[in-house]
C-alpha cells in the first residue's frame, strides 16, 4: 500500500470513529458506550496500518523538522519547496479567517523556500460549482500537492477522485477530503470546550432552569465531521444536565456555509418558533454565522446582551471585535495566522516523498474579555 493510501485509510478509519462520538438525544454515558464499541471494531486495523507505516518509514520526523523551523518562523533547512510548485483553493476569499490561512501559507511557503510564482491560488467563493471548476484549473496545472479548502464535501469526493488518479496528493482545510490527510481543528473537541464553557456561566447565572433555549446554529452541507462542531456544545449540556433536561430546549438550523445572511434567515425563523424565550445559550459554526444570527435577535427587539449567552468558533478579526463590543461571551480560539505553520510543512513532506499524520491539529483555548489582550493585544 502507498504511503498516501495508507495515511488516507488511517485517516478515514479514524474519521469513522469521530463520527460516532455525538449523536442527538444520546443518554447519558452512551456516546462513550459507542466510542468504545467502534473502536473495539477497528482498532487492530488502524494499529497494523498506523504503526506499521510509521516504523517502515521511519514516522513523521520530516514533517516535525520542517514545523519546527515554522513555528519558529525560521528558513527550512534546506529549502525543502525549492523547485516544486503548491496549489491552494480558498474556501472564500475576502474574510479575515480565510485571509489569515493564506497570508501564513504564503509567507510560510517562501520560508520553505519556494518561489511564489510557484503558488496558486483560486478562491472558490463558498460556492460548490466554484470550487470544482477551481480544482479543474489546479488540476490542469499538475502541482505537486493541493491544499484544498472547500465547503462541500460532495465535491469535495469528486475533487480526490481527480486528483487521486492523477497522482496528486491533498491536504485538506477544515472540511474532510477523502484520502487526503486533515488540518485544522477537532471540530467535537473544540464544540465541546465551547460547550463547558457555556454551562459555567449557566451554573453562575442560576443553573439549567434558568435557560430558556439552546440554539445550534449548524452547517450540514459541511458533512457529518463538521457538524460536530456544533453538536459538542450540545453534548457538553447533555453531560451536565443529561438528554431529558436538554433536547425540549435545543433547536437546531442550518445557517448556511458561514456567511451572515443564510445564517439571518435561519435566525429569524428560529425566533418566531420560542416567542417567549429570554435567556438563551447559542453556538455557531464561525463569526460570520453568528454576525447575521445576532442582527437578526436585534432587528425582533430581542437582544439583551445580559440574556444571550454566546460562544462562537474561530476567534478570527470578526470575533475578536464581537468579544470587544460585547456582542459574544467567548470564541473558541483556531489561531488561523497559524495554519501554514502546519500546511507548508505538511505539503514540503508530501512533496519530498515523506509521511505527515492523518490528522493536523491546531491547541485551542477560549478566548474571552478577561484574556484577548493577552493573546491579541491591541
């Protein structure tokens, strides 16, 4: 099996068992009854085709080295990019979290040593046509490794298909693409400290029978890893309070790929169906969601910042403003200034015939009013 089959296959097998970690309406201790079960299903295969891989090839001490000169914002050793040539599609150019993966990759890409007319570039709007077409015109350009941050993930099983055929290996941003090693976040995890963090301030503010809702604010086109993201905030209550206190409470809507006004829509017709509700706990997929959510809340005269207790994902220029302005209560922090500290090394590796890990994940912590000077002074 190829190294890229394999890291592909352990990936997937993984993303299986991620999957199975949230399901609605779970009692209490069932998540983890499931978790136990999947994994004593596949656990043998990912242990033969992980382990296997990682003593064949010597593991991933290539793509260590090379995140090390990253994080330290240093010249790889050895120019490891020189003479190779890097695709990247952007999920939507023109919003600060975007703008902030591709400004990193770039300047992360020359310190790698390549040329940055060896960097392409196509923003593919959040729109799944888009993105296709965009991943026809990279694919009609051969480069080495494209670096694929797409919405869709139907489209984005047409794009590896392509691409797999051609010999072309993907690294995918955000969104799951099959066969292809994954970098960003831990969409349960991140969902769930989001989630902890909201029924502290529940507890402090009186405890469950003080909540009036809980809304999830999701993205289901993104596939079942990315509505993880939202369904680990629920789960955070469920462990609390457990499923019979929390499912009369929760609603959830599509807000759309992560843009304002989908997700306004989705906002305003969740208020017509609890008239009545005042205190409320919320979560959405990123600030762009939850800046459409909250005009939304404000246009029905129902904002009161002391009621509505927010918590969104990112901590982008977006969310940084709306925790200053005191429109959300925290962000759960994905750091995307950083995202090529993990990218480029991964594409140099892929590039120079060497693994990288299934799974690239960025640390996270929840930024608030008390601590965004200190991660992001002014």
């Amino acid at each position: 099996m190829s190294k890229i089959k394999r890291i592909a296959f352990a990936g997937l097998v993984v993303a299986m068992i991620a999957a199975f970690i949230v399901l609605p309406g779970c009692k209490d201790g069932e998540p983890q009854v499931i978790i136990e079960t999947v994994t004593e299903t596949v656990t043998e295969t990912v242990t033969e085709t992980v382990v296997e891989t990682v003593e064949e090839e010597g593991g991933y001490a290539f793509y260590e080295e090379m995140r090390e000169f990253a994080k330290a914002n240093q010249e790889y050793a050895g120019a490891p990019a020189a003479g190779h040539t890097l695709a990247f599609t952007n999920i939507m150019g023109g919003i600060p979290f975007c703008e902030d993966v591709w400004q990193n990759v770039q300047d992360q890409w020359v310190l790698a040593g390549g040329s940055p007319d060896d960097i392409f570039y196509a923003d593919n709007q959040y729109d799944a046509t888009i993105g296709l077409k965009n991943a026809d015109i990279m694919l009609a350009k051969n480069p080495d490794v494209l670096i694929n941050f797409q919405f869709d993930s139907k489209v984005n099983s047409i794009i590896s298909t392509k691409f797999t055929q051609a010999g072309i290996p993907i690294i995918a941003v955000d969104v799951p693409t099959p066969n292809a090693p994954f970098m960003g976040v831990n969409n349960f995890y991140v969902s769930y400290l989001g989630g902890q963090y909201a029924v502290e301030a529940v507890e402090a503010s009186g405890g469950i029978d003080t909540l009036d809702a809980i809304i999830l604010i999701q993205f289901p086109a993104g596939g079942d890893v990315l509505m993880l993201r939202s369904e680990g905030f629920y789960q955070a209550f469920v462990d609390k309070y457990g499923a019979d206190v929390i499912d009369p409470i929760t609603h959830r809507a599509d807000g759309g790929a992560g843009e304002a006004e989908q997700a306004n829509k989705a906002m305003t017709d969740i208020l017509s169906t609890i008239p009545d509700a005042e205190n409320v706990a919320m979560t959405s997929i990123n600030e762009q969601t939850m800046s459409g959510c909250i005009a939304a809340i404000q246009t029905a005269g129902r904002w009161d910042p002391e009621k509505w207790f927010i918590v969104t994902m990112g901590c982008d220029d977006v969310g940084k403003q709306q925790i200053r302005d005191g429109l959300t209560d925290g962000s759960v922090a994905f750091y995307p200034e950083r995202y090529g500290e993990y990218l480029v090394p991964a594409s140099v590796a892929l590039m120079n015939g060497e693994l990288v890990p299934p799974f690239l994940y960025v640390e996270n912590v929840v930024i608030n009013a008390d601590n965004i000077d200190e991660w992001y002074p002014e």
